[in-house]
C-alpha cells in the first residue's frame, strides 16, 4: 500500500481539466513563447479577475524562477530586497535571488510574516545611519500570501505594508505560490483585487495550486517594467510552448476555478487538526491555510512514517520533533482518514 | 483555413505516448524534484542508450536555461565560452550567458560549424599573447548538433575538436536541442555513444523533438561537477514536479523511440527541397536535417505567407529574401504537400 | 582652529618613509601591473615576515575591492561565506559580496567577533537540513582581525575556527584591514605566522595602517588560486603602475615597521579610555586595539563636535547618544591631549 | 644602462607639482571617501574646464574600473554595450563588464574606430529583427578617445555619433583613459566642452596622463545617475583617502595644466615617426597621438629589445613583426635619441 503522500503541495499532477485541454489541443500547431491565443485568453481571464484590466501578465514555470526574475526586473543593480528571515527568496532558492546581484535584507519574522512597523522602521533606520550610502539600499518588499508557516496577512496588515512602501517610493512583491490555499480560506480577506491594488507586483501560483507547473505574474501597472519578455528570456524563464502555460491558467480561471480549488485542502487541514487536537499533539503554530505544523513523540512520528510522508521541521527536544503536513487541492478523504485514524491510534 | 506552421520545430505539442502517460498518473502523487521512479528510469534508460552507465543525468526544462546553467557550471568564474558567432549562446538567449557572468569568446562560423583547426588557432593565439592574463580565459568549446544552420559535425570533426580541447584541459559541450534530427538524418555519423566518449557533457533536446518541454543534461564522469543540483535550483531551472520531465524522456528512450522520432521531419524536408529545386528556388545553403533556408522572391514570399508561417532570416536583395521552413516529428504529409504545391505553383 | 580628527583611521597619509621613496622613485621608469622588483621586494618581506616562504602574495587598492575580489576567487559560484552579522561584508560593501553571486550567511555576533562552536553548529545544521541542496552551502569563514568592534581573536579561539573549517574543509579568511592595532596591543597573541599557518588566505591592511592605500593578500599554498591575477583584473582592482604598492609594503615591512606602527595608536586610545574613566562616561565595550566607543550625554557631545570628529554608533536613549574615537599611527599627543581636556572638563 | 621604457605610457610616476601637493598635505587630517575640500575644488575646476557647471564629477581609481562602474551604473540589466572589436572592454578587461552582467556587442572597427554609420545599422538592424526581444538590447555606445590604435574622432565624427544615439535613446560614452594626448594633438579638434555637450558620460584619464592614479568621471546632466556613489562602493571603486585623487585631479587642472601635458609625448612620438621613415620601416597605421605602430625586422627587433622596451603587436610574417612604442609626457629627449639612434642604425 502506498505512503500517504502529505509532504508537500507539489506532489500531484494537475486538475482533471487541464489535463483533458493538453490532449485536446496536442496536435494542434501553434506559435511560441506565448505568443497564441490561449494565453491572450488566459492573460485576459486573469486580468478581469483581479480587476485590473490594463495589467501586464506573464507566465513563468516555477517559483524560484519566477522569484529572481520579478525581483531582478524591479531593483536597481544595487539595491536588495527586504524579506522576513525565514522568506523564501532567503532561504530556500539556493542563493538565486544572490546570483542576480541582490542582497536579501532579512526582517526578524512571527511565524512567517513581517509587519508595517518592522518594514517602516528598518527604512527609517536605514536612512538614518550616516553610512548608508555604504550599505545596501533597500529596493523593495517582499512577503508571501500565505507565507511559509501558511499564515496570512489581513487586508489592514496587507494594506499598511503597501502605504510605507509606497511613501518611501518602494515596490511590494507578494508571492503567492500558494495563493489558492489563502483565498480559500475562511479567516483570509485579501482578495485578488486587493492584490492588484495594494502590490506593485504578485503572483499567483499554479505548480502548488492545481496545476502542472506555472506561475502567474500580475504588474497592475503595464508600463512599469519596459522589456519584461527579454529579462524573463535572460533568465531562461521563457517557456518554447508557452501555451501549455496559457491552457493551465485558462482552465484554472474558468468559471471561478482559482477562487475554490483550495477548499478540499483547507477542509481535509481541519480534519488533521481536529484528529491532533483529539490525540493531544500540540500544535506548533496555527495556520489559516493548508499547512499544519505539529509536534509529535518520536516513536509515534517513526510509526507515523511507515504510512505517510510528511516533511521534517526541527527537533523540539530529544523525545520530539516539529513535523508538517501538507494538504493540497487532491488530497483525498481516504488519504486523510488513513492518517487520522494513525495519530489517534 | 489554418496556415501550415513551418516556422520552428517546436510548435506542436507532444508525441501521443508522452499524453497519454501523463494522463495515465496525473492523480498519483510522487515525492519532488525529481527523486521519483519515473525519473530514475528515464535516466538509467538515457545511461544505456549512450553508453556511459556511470553518467549524471539530470532534466532540465528548456535550451536557453539548460545552456546557461550547464556553462555556469563547468567554467571558473573568470573564463568565457568559444562559439560559433551564430551560437545561439551569441545570439538568441538576451544575454543569459553574460547575466551569469561570462563573456561568449565568438569564431566565425561556417552555416553554424567551427573547425578543429579554428579552435586550436584560437587557443594558440591566446596564449601567445602577452597580455593573456588580462584578456578572458576561453574555458570551454560550445557547439551545437545540428548547428542553428541544421548542419551536422561528422564523428571525424568532433573527434578532432574533442582533441584539441582535452590537449588544452577544456571541457567540450554540445548542446543537442534538435539532436533528434542529426540522429534521423542519413547524412549523420555521430552517436549518442559518441557524444558521451567526445564531450564532457552535452544535452538530449525534447522541447523540439517531441516533448512538450524538457532538456537531458549528461555528465558522462559523474564526478565532474559536485553540486550540480544546487547550481540547477540556483539557476531557477528546477521543476517541483520533476517527474513530468522524468516521464517524457522515459517515453522518448523507451523502444528507441528518440532515435527515430526525427525521421518524420529529415523525409519531409526532403520533400520540400525537390519542390524547391523544381520551382527554381535557390537554397541558401543545404542541410541534411530538418530545416530549409532558401532563397524567395519577395512577390511569391507575400503568397506563401497567407498559407504558411516560415522564419525570417535576412534580406538578400531588393527583391529577394532568405527565410527558413523547420519540419518536425509531427509535421503532416498533408501540410508539406501544401506547401509544395504553392512553392512550385 | 582644525578639528581633531578621531572618526577613522583613514583620514591622515602616509608614513614619512613611504612618501619618501615616492618621490625619489617618482622619476624612474618601471613596468606596469606589479611586475616590478620593487614589489617582488615587498613580497619576500612579507613572505618572511609571515614565515610562509612559497605563499602568494598579492596587492589590492582598498579593503571592500580585495574582500569581493578574495571570497569571489574562494567561492564555487553557488556557495555563500559565513560572517559575523556585524561583519564589514554584511554590512559595508554596498552589496559587493552579492554583486559577485555570493550570499553571506550572517551569525550572530558579539562584539563583531563569532566562534568556533557558533560555526560548528551552523555548519552541523546545515547539512542536517534535509533541504540544504537548496539552500546556500557555506564554503567560507570570513572573520577580521581585529574585527569592526576593535576586538581581537585569540591564538585559542582562531585555532579552534580554523579546525573547525578544516574538518569541513571550507577555507578560513581573515580581514586584517586594521592587523596593525591587532599586532601592537598588548592584549594580542596571535602573530603574523600565526595567520599564515591558521588560515587559507588572509590581507595585511595598509590603508588603515601607515599606507595611502593598499591591502596586501597572502595565500599561504601559492597553488590554491590557480590564476588570481586574472581574477584582480577581472574585479578592475589591477592598479596599472603597481609598484606604488610595492613601494608602501616594502617600507612597511623595511624593520619590522608594521610590527610597530600601530603603537601610537594603542597608547593613545588608553589615554583617551582613561580620561572617559575620570570623566564617568560608561564605555559602550571595552576594546584593546585603537577603536573606542562610549557613551557620551547629547549635549556633551555637541560641544565635543565643535572640535573633535567622531563617528557616530546609535541611538542609546533619548539623552545619549554612543559614539565612536579611532585613533591612529599618525594621531598626535596633542590632538589627544585635546579632545580629552574637552572630555574631563 | 636601464632600458628606454616606451612599451606602453603607464610605466612612469606622477607630475612633480602632483608629487609635491602629497608631500605637503601628507599629515594633514582629512575627512574620507572624497568629502574632503581638495576633491571639491578639483571636482569646480574640472566642471569649468568642460564648461560643465552642473556636472556630477566623481574620481575612481583605474581605467578597468571605472569603464565597468560607469557601463554597469548606465545600462539595465538586460542591456549590452556597443563598441569596437578592438575596444579595451571587449579584448583587455579580463570579463570586466561580462562580471557586471552585461555583453559587449562588437562592431569591426578601422584602426579602433567605429562610424555613426555603423552604429546607426546596427540599431538598425537590431530592431528589424524578428527576435531581438530574445536578443541583448543594445543600450549605450562606448568608444574611446583616442582609440587603442591611437586614432582620433573628429567632432564631425563625434557628432554623427552622438545623433544616432540620441536618436535610438541610449547614452554615449567616451573613455578617455590617454585623452591628454587627444587634446594635446594638432589633429585634434574635439575639446572637453564638446565631450561634455556629446556625450552623456565620459572620463578623463589620470594613470596614463601624469597621474600616479586616477580617473574623472564627468557626467554633465547631474541627475542621471541618482546613486551613483553607491555603485562606486559596490564595485570596489571607492577610495578611502579620495583627497589623494582630489589631489591629482586639482593639480592636473589647475593652469590648464592637463590641455598641455601631452604635448611632449606627441612632439616625442614625431621625432621616433620622423627615424622610422628614416629608417624604412613601414608603419603599421599612421596615428596622430602618442602611440606608434611599425612593422621592424625580426633580427632589428632583437637589437632593439636589448636598449628599449615595446609592445608586441603582432606578426606580421616569419620574418617581421608588428610593435608599438608609447610616448608620455615623461619621456625624455634623452631617451627618444637613443631609440632614433639605433632605429637608424
């Protein structure tokens, strides 16, 4: 019997519908580099979902990728970009964001998020220091909708963020590799339009959310970055076929699709909750989203690694380990039943 | 009516194995990154049919990124790449090659080729300069099988190049993106065995030879570039669901299939060139795979453009013009005779 | 009246000896790029002032040109170097690290210094991260000696960072932009052939330390750089008539020089300690080289501005403010005996 | 009997009025990286003598460095730099601007010099490519005055130049590392008030024109480059004690001192062209500057390198050979006789 599979969001293939597309339109010719009318279509889906129908959209294939590119095209060639410690960019794109030329400026973050303050007092400080014309000037903000622990910034915390950046002249970067599990959530009110409003820049993730592979890249502003396409192929973040792009996030903006496809996750995370809670783990943190981060005995976690996989956070202490779940937009009832009833056992 | 698309070789979709394999385990989760089983299959298949059951075998997603990551990888930071002065590393990647910080050292090519001789004139003249030390230290040879030309090196020439470098300790890299098309063609000598005896590394296109996308990276010594994944994840270049790449490719190399899927395009061509040859069109030089340059009066190239797409390449003259048609595994009879009947119409 | 000039010690000439021989060798032709014998002189001084007789030694302008320059020849281009948070590369360069591709991975420090458990541990964890192949591998210990704080490692304490380093053999790089402050306290006990046997590379400060500018890098294993010089060039840090260099370390090193230019500055610094002690102003840290920070109430402090430059640190509370004295070689009795009437009155 | 140096125009010191202001304010204290009053004045006279008065003017330290700086404080990220085959930042900067990202575009020069024509079809044809998004953009012109070769722009030339440029929007720059001998040449017509209304940065060399070091960035519309310091410190490029290069810079100016300090080497290199002639050795090109290019027998060249050091150029065939000697404004009548001495011999 195969292993529950809950270590992460990326370990399924993509939504029935996408699928039957790529069969559908497989023999049929088209140009590249995203220059077909699937994407124009999809581009245009996206566009009115987020309510800012003048915005440049670009499709990009992955996270660090889409990450290193969006940031590169943003900063100037000295600037570095601020981000919480435990931000993706700043540790776990393997010095990607560094291979471009740009420090990350780590901000000391609670369980993933970093608050206006934080940000408004580091600018502050920044151009206080008498030597900062020494140091990396910071170039921009970037936070993550849910963030790496699957916590969410509210639209007051979102918008507060948004007006320092913008009273010191700065863009906000909101990556949303895991955006669906946010906008599915009960406790999340930030809507895409919000997004379009509030950022200079987003993306809405596809590879975690229902897709094959494929990030969004929403600019509200068309005109603010001249030659986007030639820096996305300096790159070699420019998709050949990039229609396969286009299909995946047309069929995801179909009727809504986006909006929903993260409730099974969010629906089955509670389930795993409410089974911890029974079997007396305590929770690590809470998150709102589809991430669920617990300690667990080692024993129990050893047993627990017979049936499913789960991803390893840290040692708590010699008899315990912090571990996570994740559950996705294909997570299955029975998959979910099968580990609950271990963690109660 | 649709237009006959001839424009490149990587405007269809995927050969039906590759479809209906995805479909087949699109609800089955595998673990990230490429650790699955489908992977490590594609791969030992690739080992096997090169000869070199040591090699490191690694997918990557497209030409512009598998190039850059690969020469960022083999080169110390202050050595350029020698190339054809029609590399697409010169031309066609907006500068990735410089973005990770080399400068591409260009010899004049013939239709896409560089000699032995070229080369080895190349090294000698560098260090006989005595200001060597100030100039960028050539570090590696790229060519292309076939050529941006669709021109083929024979094992007589590869051999003489894989000579000269390994007297002056560099590295050889051939990038394969149309590779299936100099295996198809009778005109070709060269093997995927010898490939992994003359180069240090060099890659198996998919993206143009009936992938939807994807790059196979081989290392024949395992141990030349210790972290080769990290520099991959670096470089953006890494698929979270790495099995996608790990199923085409095993699709490819099951039954031969690779060895063969050009052979479609290279007839095809054929095809095209007698109709060319009886319509009275000058070729502008001859390949013996799957792309054909020739020469058109701009009159007859406005008919042919309502009826089919094909590549600019340059102006000859006032009234004629070189432009380039790229068959491919899925081009259909019936689009070629098509065309055939305008070009000698 | 001047102002005493205490806010760096960078802010005077050049040792009387080393003007000296400019102008007398100001008229006399010599070969570019240090190629002269003048520096092939001042390289067996150090040589033999190090007790390295094989190592390399090379001359750069200034201190953040030759940390860029030196961890960019150290690095593989996908690792990072491990700095105390504090740590001029992390702080004070402007991006120069991260201009070059590479991270710094920060450690918390105390008082600008960090130790040999700290970097065990972090490399421990590194590699016990089941993610750390995507993340930036640590492949280099940057520390200064004396560090930003006036600090100083102990023969124990370099020892023990210098196993550490070695037992993941990643190599050990110390900053001696001030080494001269280090050499001449009373507090030190780590010599030049210490620094030579201990560390992988290392730079003989000679900005800060009696020269107009000019650091001096030793490479004890003369083969571990295989082609340094390009690399210099590459980094526009080649100076074109090189013996200039050469003419300020070969004064330097003319006597044991260096061994003792710093004293001025030590004996002075105590002076002014010892004034701040019968002044009450609380030292922010006690340091044994030539830097002292304290704190000093705000309106002190203007008058104190009217006639001394100091540097300021931070904020301490509303009323005080903690600042910073660096005396110098080139620091006179008077000046000292100046700012400390001031500073007792 | 030391050899006459006439291999290149570096190999001599300072002007005595630069080496005497050195002596002078050697202990006097002054504050760091070109705040002092020193580099104020300098920066006034340098801004009058390019009737300039807004200028930004900023001092780095070396030709290398201050091409890469001032490329990469120009151009985006994704953009190239158009200059001669021949040209210093595409042949003998090691991969200076390759490190900064970006590409040099090459255009085959004659003797060093590019047209307006030339440039004009390359943007030309830049754009009419189909593919130049997937190309580097081409985003400055660099050119050096004089060229490598010695030869000069005429302001007709500089002038056509400079329209293309402004014409395609992207700046010209001139590098003028020997520029002393430009202006010192009856050739010449093209004066530091035409550089400043041509072009939209160019420098004016120290190291070669009777500096120790030094080169003046002059960037006559003030706001263009906003943090312009900051990419200076990035790039390694600040010097800690900037009044030395205030110090040069004043003195080079002051009396219009730096019009005329290379009148010597062009009457020098006159008298050496006058002794070729005499001698029958044919020149390799005839330039109207301080270096001279000639065609010598290989048994004279071995007779000569006894008494003089030169350049080598190039072979011209078994028997001859290309070399280059460099007058400066240091070279002696002495000296220049020696040479003519033997030449006719």
């Amino acid at each position: 019997m195969q292993k529950v599979m809950l270590a992460s969001d990326y370990e399924e293939g993509a939504h029935p519908n996408i699928i039957r597309r790529m069969e559908e339109t497989n023999m049929v010719s088209m140009p590249g580099y995203g220059t077909d009318e699937i994407c124009s279509s999809a581009k245009e889906r996206i566009r009115k979902a987020c309510g800012c129908p003048e915005a440049e959209v670009e499709f990009l294939i992955g996270g660090t990728q889409t990450n290193t590119t969006v940031i590169d095209a943003f900063l100037a060639s000295y600037q570095g970009v601020i981000a919480a410690d435990s931000g993706h960019v700043n540790v776990h794109e393997a010095g990607a964001i560094e291979f471009g030329g740009h420090k990350v400026l780590p901000i000391k973050g609670s369980y993933g998020k970093i608050t206006s303050d934080q940000v408004e007092q580091y600018l502050k400080d920044f151009y206080a220091d008498g030597n900062w014309e020494h140091m990396v000037m910071p170039g921009m903000v970037y936070i993550s909708q849910p963030t790496e622990f699957g916590t969410l910034y509210s639209k007051e915390e979102l918008t507060a963020i948004s007006r320092v950046c913008h009273a010191y002249k700065i863009p906000l970067f909101v990556d949303g590799a895991r955006l669906a599990y946010a906008l599915a959530s009960p406790a999340n009110d930030v809507t895409l339009q919000d997004l379009a409003q509030l950022c200079d820049v987003f993306y809405i993730g596809g590879t975690k959310c229902g897709a094959l592979f494929g990030e969004a890249v929403v600019i509200p502003d068309p005109h603010r970055i001249p030659h986007f396409f030639t820096i996305i192929k300096q790159h070699g973040a420019l998709l050949a076929k990039g229609w396969l792009l286009g299909i995946q996030f047309d069929e995801l903006f179909k009727d809504n699709l986006y909006l929903h496809i993260g409730e099974n996750a969010i629906r089955l995370a509670g389930r795993i909750k409410e089974a911890l809670k029974e079997g007396g783990y305590p929770l690590f943190m809470d998150s709102p989203t589809n991430q669920i981060f617990f300690v667990i005995d080692n024993k129990k976690m050893a047993e627990l690694g017979e049936h499913a996989a789960y991803a390893y956070m840290e040692k708590k202490d010699d008899d315990h380990t912090v571990i996570r779940f994740a559950t996705s937009w294909a997570t299955t009832e029975e998959a979910v039943e099968r580990v609950c009833r271990i963690l109660k056992n």
